[in-house]
C-alpha cells in the first residue's frame, strides 16, 4: 500500500501540535463553528489526497 509523504507529514505534524489543536477547537466558546472548520480541512484533505487515484472496480 503506497502512503502519501505529504499526508505522512500532516499527520505527523498533527500528532505533535494536537494539544494546541485541541485547546483551539474546545475553548473558544463564542466561536462555535471552530470544529466544523477543522472537519471541514480533513474532508478536504482527504478529497485532495484521492482526487488523482482510479477506484479499484472499473
């Protein structure tokens, strides 16, 4: 299975900066929509790492 260097990366970066990620999302009481922008960047990340791939049944 071949795994992406970039989203290698991401994810690293990710696990290192999670406890500023996460007093980000949660502490920020007037800006509700804060996670919604953060599964908003993961579901484009993902699209963006698949855009360029063929499904597997053709």
């Amino acid at each position: 299975m071949y795994i992406n260097r970039l989203l290698l990366l991401v994810v690293g970066a990710f696990l290192i900066f999670f406890p500023a990620i996460e007093s980000w999302i949660i502490n920020s009481q007037a800006d509700w929509y804060r996670p919604y922008q953060f599964w908003l960047l993961v579901v484009a990340a993902a699209y963006w790492n698949q855009r360029s791939r063929y499904p597997d049944e053709l």
